[in-house]
C-alpha cells in the first residue's frame, strides 16, 4: 500500500527551506513566532494545516511575503 503523503507537503518544504536559509532551528523559529516548537515541526512535515495568523507571523518573522506562504495551501 502506498504511504499517504502529507497534504500540506508543499507549504511545508517552503517553510523549512526559508528557516533553514535563515540559519534558524525549529525551536528558534516557534521562540520567534510565539507558538510551540512540535507545531513549527507539524507545519513543515506537512501534517498540520497552518492557521492564517501563524503563516502571518511566520511570514513576519521570516521576512518573505504572506502570499507565497498561502498559495502553496
């Protein structure tokens, strides 16, 4: 049986991907952003999909534009 794939995979991989080019862990970033460190982790696997007000926060303290987060839901 195939292994069911996360549906919010894409936005995921965009979140860590723009973390890690800031050289911020994931604790570093849930710190930053005011939300828990499992939650960051559920963002980026995929798993959870993200409330409006975290990608704002996220987007805030990543410093890239909300609607690249949000087109990838």
């Amino acid at each position: 049986m195939p292994k069911k794939q996360p549906i919010y995979r894409d936005l995921g991989e965009l979140l860590r991907k723009e973390r890690m080019r800031q050289g911020l862990t994931v604790r570093e970033l849930a710190k930053k952003v005011g939300i828990s460190h499992p939650t960051v982790y559920k963002y980026e696997s995929g798993e959870y999909e993200p409330r409006i007000s975290h990608l704002k926060w996220i987007a805030e303290t990543l410093n890239i534009p909300l609607i690249k987060l949000v087109e990838r839901i």
